[in-house]
C-alpha cells in the first residue's frame, strides 16, 4: 500500500464509513490530517473516486455576526470537498490549491451540504486543473459555488 496521504484517505474511507460511527470517525481522522479544514467540523458522507458529498451543521462556531455561516467557512467546505473529489480522482498525483473563487447566491442557514464531481486528468506533467463544488441549503437552495484551482503534478519517488 502507497504511504501517499491520498491513498491513507481512500483506504481509511473504504474501512470505516460502513461502520457504525465511522464517517464521523473518518471525518475526525481526516481533520487531524489537514488542521484547518477540521474547523468547520464538516461530515464526509460520501467519497469515491472523482465525488465527494460533505455536511455541515449550523452552530454558533461557524456562523457571522448576521445570524448566517461565515462566508470563509463555506469557501472551506467548498475548497475541502473539492480537494476530496480530486485526491480521490487522481490519488497519483500531489495536490495544491493555487486559487479559490466562492460565489455567494443565499444567506446560508440550516444544515448544508456541499457536492463535488472532479473528472480525472492525466498528470504526467505539472498541470493547474479546475474543480467546482456545489454548497446547498436543507430546501436545495444553492448557497454558494466554490471553483477551486489545484496545481498538480507527479509524485516523486517515496
């Protein structure tokens, strides 16, 4: 098995989502890996290679002082399941993310969930590849989009 921390996310997915608990658990591991993304205490529901589906609930730690959640931690969710979709697409690849863009259409209030579909680009060179998630409210309303750009490349030898 590769040590590559994208390979370490679908083999920790594949273990513990159909255990009782064990999306939240794969969720908490997966914010031990990348800190800040754990902020917001998003869910992972579903990953698969090229898709990720995450949740987030709304509580206080997340929301601004409108009453709503805090546009940076919708660009977060946005950003993480992005990254989630691509490392599973292309777990060959390393991964950075050079530019984040979030449109905002709604207020966003209630539990959301943010989706995201990445097709798999052939990464024998540097290459900058565009994936965009989707972020919707309870009703379906669509809140924000986050286009995330990563730069990825080959990975070295280990």
């Amino acid at each position: 098995m590769s040590s590559a921390p994208t390979a370490r996310i679908a083999v920790m997915w594949r273990r513990l989502s159909p255990l009782p608990g064990g999306r939240w658990l794969f969720s908490r591991l997966l914010g031990r890996m990348v800190p800040y993304s754990a902020t917001i205490g998003a869910r992972v529901d579903r990953l698969e290679p090229g898709f990720a589906r995450l949740t987030l609930r709304d509580r206080r730690r997340v929301r601004n002082h409108l009453g709503s959640i805090h546009a940076v931690a919708l660009t977060n969710l946005g950003e993480l399941t992005s990254g989630l979709a691509l490392v599973t697409a292309v777990p060959e690849a390393r991964s950075i993310v050079t530019r984040l863009e979030t449109v905002f259409h709604h207020k966003a209030r209630g539990p959301l969930t943010a989706a995201c579909s990445a097709r798999p680009p052939t990464v024998d060179r540097p290459l900058d590849h565009v994936v965009c998630a989707e972020i919707v409210d309870g009703q379906g309303v669509r809140v924000a989009e986050v286009r995330a750009t990563w730069r990825l490349a080959p990975r070295g030898p280990s």
